[in-house]
C-alpha cells in the first residue's frame, strides 16, 4: 500500500483491482525519499512499537497484523522488477544509490516507449511482487494487550498499516492513510493505531408477491470514481437463508447500495414473461435510485428488506467481423483469450451511471477464416434489460509497437421493447497516434512534454483503455514530433500537461487545424490526422487559504480547480493540490479561463470530475477570473467532511 508522490497526472486513480502498478510510478515521497542507507546488518537500526485500540471502546485489539511500507528499497527487489522489463524491451539500469523520482520517470517513460501497458497482468504481478516486498520486511501481530513491536528497523520514513478481519482503521483500505512514522538510528517511535469496528447489515429478500427467497446473493457495493465516472465496487457479498434472510458481515464505515440478484448460473424460467433481475434496496432496478446505506463502523443495522423485481428482458444478436490477424505468439497470463476468440461484454453508455466492473463480460465465441483477411463469427447475447448501452468485443493482436496485445471494436446499442439482430461488431487493429508539440510556435527544447492519449466515455472503465493512458510518451525536444504507438479504437482526448514547468500551460489541441481540446477525436481503424499540441508561456497561478466553519486552518484539504460548465467534460483543465498545516495553497501552470474553486476536508478520489457529484456543492465553489500570467488570490470555507 504505498502512497507516495507520482510526479506526473497520467497516473490517476484506478480501480482497487489495479491500484499496485502505481507501485513503481508512485514510490518517491516522503516516506520514500529517506537519504541513502547501507542495507547492511552492520547498520544502526531502530525500531517501531505501540498499541493497538478499538475506537470505540478504547479496548485493545488483539490479533492485529501491523506492517511498514515505505523505506530504504529492497535492491534485489528492485532489479527483480527491472529485470521483468528488461524482458519487454525496456532497459534501464538500477541506479548506485537510493533511486529518487527522475529514476522511477525514466522506467516509465521507456515502458511508454515501448508500448508496455501497465494494465497487462503480469505487469501487475511484477509490481505486485515488488510491493509485497517493501510491504513484508517489517511486520508484527499485536498480543492480548494490543501492543506490538518491530525491532532492528532500518532507518526510514515509513507508513504504518493495519490488516484484520472485522476492523479498519491505519492503512487498511485505499482510503485510508497510514500512521506516519519516522525511524532513525538508535530511536525508539510509538504509535497508537485505533480501529473501528466493522459493521453488519439484515434484512431479507422477497418477490412481490412478499414470499421470501432463498438462496439469492446478496452484494453490498461502495461507489468509487474512474476519471470521475462511478464504479460499483463490491465491498461484501453474501447469501440468503432458506428464510430469506441476509446478514452482510464486517463492513467498513462508507456508503453502500445493496443488491440482490440471481446466482451466477441459476435461471429460473419467466413468469409472464419476466424474468427476476438485480434490484437495488429497497425495490429499484435504477441503481441511481437506489437509497444508500450511510455506515460509521460497528453498527448493526437490520431491516434492510429488498423486494426482488420482475423485468422482461431482451437478446441482442449480429456479427463479429475482424480485420486483425490471429497472433502466432503465446497469449499474456491473465488473458484469458485463445488467438482466434472474440469476448463480448456490454456497459452503460451514458458513463454517469454506475457499472459493476465484474459483471460486464457476456461470453465468448469462435472466429472463422471469411475471406479477404477477415475473420468472423455469430453472436448472441441474452438477459439484457432496455437501456442505451455500448456492446463491445476484444481480440488478441500482434503490434510490433507493443501495447496491450488486445484490441477492441465497440458500438452503440439501445435496447426498447425488441431483440436486436443484424447488429455489426467490428474490430481494426491498433494503430499510431502522432502529433507534435509547439511551445510559443517553436519546438518544445528543454521542456519536456509528455503526451498520453485518455479514453473517453465508457471506454475510461476498461482496464485496456486504462493502460494506453497511462503510456505517456516523449516528445521531441529538437521537432516537437511524438509518436503514442498501438492505440485501440475508441474515442479519445489528448493529455499534455504532465509535469510542465509552472510557467507553462496547454492552450489548444488540433487536428486537420480544428480544435479538438475539448471534443476529443475518434480512432476507428487507421492512423488519425496528425495532432498538433500548442503549449504556451505565462501561465496563471491561484492561490489562497481555506479555512472551516469555525475560521481554523483546514489543512490537508483537496483543493480543486474546476472549469466552466461547457468545458467540464476536459481533464486537462481541473487543477487539485492540497493544503499545507496552515490552509494555505497554491495551484501554477493554471490556462487563462472562468473557474470555480472548491474545497473539501475528504472527497473520494477522482469525485469533482463528476457532474452528479459536483452538483450537490454547486453554491460552494468561489469564482475566479483568471488571466495570462496573472495571480489570483481567494479564501475559501472548506466544505467539511460528511459525518459516518
């Protein structure tokens, strides 16, 4: 669980499932940036001891796993992880010292290079093995008094965390900082760790008729926000009883919507036509009208009874034709995907609306040989209920750029009251993007510029959309010339300001000498016209305090940067910092336009990218006017944290 500084914004929130390929890009700061040290046994050490409570009761809390992330790096972890590159091509060699953040830029930059996507499994699992590493060194159970103790630590600064079964507290979850602790040679440093405990939520499950149903899942989902757009994440999961009863064990403090739905492979046969479909507490099928169930830890809230709804759904049928060429080479671990199969999965379009991220795949089918170089097959779908949906399908390819080795055809579907057929799915091959840079109408020189191409719309939610913008590349310094190489088709907005210098700001992107800043601009199997990205000097700064209700200082609040309402649908222009211990910020490299500053005490990540979200602190933000190469100063009210 590291949390460190990522230097550059092409590494954003991601889904809790991939949160470790941030462990490379995001392992420099200040619990990472200790000075070099000798990892010899030789070395004075310290050590790290203190007491684990339950919050609520002040109890102690026994059987509690206690470990450091952070510190001095493991070197034969490190060359372990560099080694894996070295087998995609990516070459760099482990520094003589303590590595520090331009280190960890130039791996990613050349795995961007490469075409390395930082989604493809066992890219996760090197990073996953390298943070397991800095994660197991020092680690400690608390005894019947709660107390634990880690001697012979190296000196460092490190995250203190916390794993048990039914409580949560320091470092247990992504939301959830670690206790800071910093360890020198000789110190003694304690800590105390207090938990709150999980909670329980009943209720039963019944079909309208109120006869209770056994043996039906049970979910209880935590929203989360890809590049703003919501993501149902499952926090529990159970099944009812032959009363129907449900009991949802051990849950964090949050907000949850609860489910219900049909175990995977069981179907029972329509009544009337309809079949029984997920249904949201109390009795919604619309999960934007589910009622949540706000938690602060340790409850036991019962009486949560869902009423199991009844819906007649739809088949969509048509065909697979693919003009990419089944790969000769061995498919990636995790893929799951022979060389001439076809996956099917279905989302929401409208990317506002919540999707469970493990329940987007439909099947697979078998492509044939069709002639001119094609490669097709039947589909056929079923279970769907009436929506606008995308309906998509991913093959494996061979790119001599590299990438993901996936590429994906997609298009859009809106179901009524019919089955849909004769519906075309096709599928290209990935393809370049390129483009050049312009700082005030000449080549970029000495700023270095890193362009990634981001996915919009549904796309943003899929881990192979995911991975080509996390692949930031170089421009060319002497021409400004820069090449993203195998990109899929989709719709997409180019990204260029990632660790500009503060003076420097995006103020357009074109294509064929229309601006595309804003709109994006679409792939769909060939080469796009050349991009042109115009960088200019003298860029705006905000900044200013924030305060509470109360005037004191908020610190450690996000500060955010958010445009005029027709241009909200551009990352590139939200600006987020954080306060310093006196509510002071300070946000640079700001392009002159109307903004709206925000603040807020605690904001899931990625949330002020989201118009529903944005809307229920609309009188919140202050207005700024910001101009070329200007300051601007304003106070703030921190809007505080919800209560849980």
């Amino acid at each position: 669980m590291l949390r460190c500084f990522v230097g550059h914004s092409e590494i954003r929130s991601l889904t809790r499932t991939t949160v470790v390929i941030l462990a490379l890009s995001a392992f420099l700061s200040e619990a990472c940036t200790a000075t070099a040290i000798a990892q010899t046994p030789e070395s004075p050490r310290g050590s790290v001891q203190g007491t684990v409570l339950n919050q609520k009761s002040g109890q102690p809390l026994s059987g509690v796993t206690v470990r450091l992330a952070g510190g001095p790096v493991d070197r034969g972890a490190l060359q372990k992880l560099l080694d894996f590159f070295a087998t995609r091509g990516v070459n760099v060699t482990a520094p003589a010292g303590e590595p520090n953040d331009a280190f960890f830029q130039s791996v990613i930059d050349a795995a961007a290079g490469k075409g390395v996507s930082l989604m493809n499994p066992e890219v996760q699992n090197a990073f996953g093995a390298f943070e397991q590493s800095l994660q197991s060194k020092f680690v400690s159970v608390s005894d019947g008094a709660g107390h634990f103790s880690m001697p012979n630590v190296v000196p460092g600064n490190y995250d203190v965390i916390t794993e048990s079964k039914g409580h949560f507290g320091p470092g247990s979850g992504p939301d959830s900082p670690g206790v800071h602790a910093s360890v020198k040679a000789g110190d003694a440093v304690s800590v105390q760790l207090p938990m709150i405990p999980g909670a329980v939520i009943s209720g039963h499950v019944s079909n309208p008729s109120g006869r209770r149903l056994p043996n039906m899942s049970v979910q209880a989902f935590v929203t989360t926000y890809q590049d703003g757009y919501p993501i149902l994440q499952p926090g529990a999961t159970t099944t009812t009883d032959d009363q129907g009863e449900y009991k949802l064990f051990w849950l964090p403090p949050g907000e949850y919507v609860v489910a219900t739905m049909l175990p995977r492979g069981r179907k029972p046969p329509p009544v009337d036509g309809k079949d029984p479909v997920r249904t949201f507490y109390p009795q919604t099928t619309d999960v934007l009208m589910a009622q949540p169930v706000s938690i602060r830890g340790g409850e036991e809230l019962a009486g949560f009874d869902i009423e199991m709804q009844m819906a007649r759904s739809f088949k969509i049928s048509g065909e697979i034709i693919s003009a990419v060429a089944p790969p000769t080479v061995p498919a990636p671990v995790g893929a799951n995907v022979g060389p001439t199969t076809a996956t099917i999965s279905i989302m929401a379009r409208d990317p506002s609306v919540p999707d469970n991220v493990g329940s987007r795949n439909l099947g697979t089918v078998q492509l044939s040989p069709s002639g001119d170089n094609k490669w097709s097959s039947r589909f056929e779908v079923q279970g769907i209920l009436p929506g606008v949906y995308d309906i998509s399908t991913w093959v494996r390819e061979s790119n001599p750029d590299g990438g993901s080795s996936i590429t994906i055809g997609r298009t859009p579907v809106e179901v009524r009251d019919q089955d849909l057929d004769a519906i075309e799915l096709r599928v290209y091959p990935s393809v370049r993007v390129l483009g050049k840079v312009t700082l005030d109408g000449h080549a970029p020189g000495t700023v270095a510029t890193r362009i990634s191409v981001q996915p919009e719309g549904s796309e943003v939610k899929v881990p192979v959309y995911q991975g080509i913008g996390l692949r930031a590349v170089m421009a060319n310094p002497q021409d400004g010339a820069f090449m993203v190489p195998a990109v899929t088709s989709g719709q997409f907005r180019v990204q260029a300001n990632q660790g500009l210098p503060p003076n420097v700001y995006v103020a357009d992107v074109r294509q064929a000498g229309v601006s595309v800043y804003d709109s994006g601009f679409s792939i769909a199997g060939k080469t796009p016209d050349l991009i042109e990205v115009v960088l200019r000097s003298g860029s705006a700064t905000v900044e200013g305090t924030v305060k509470d209700a109360a005037g004191k200082p908020m610190s450690q609040a996000t500060v955010v940067l958010v445009p005029p309402v027709p241009r909200r649908s551009n990352r590139s222009l939200y600006k987020t910092v954080t306060t310093d211990a006196e509510g002071h910020f300070s946000i640079k490299g700001v392009a002159p336009e109307n903004y709206q500053v925000y603040a807020w005490q605690s904001i899931p990540a990625d949330a002020f990218y989201n118009a529903r979200f944005l809307s229920k602190y609309q009188d919140r933000g202050h207005p700024v006017y910001v101009t070329q190469d200007s300051t601007v100063t304003a106070s703030l009210t921190g809007i505080a944290a919800e209560a849980r």
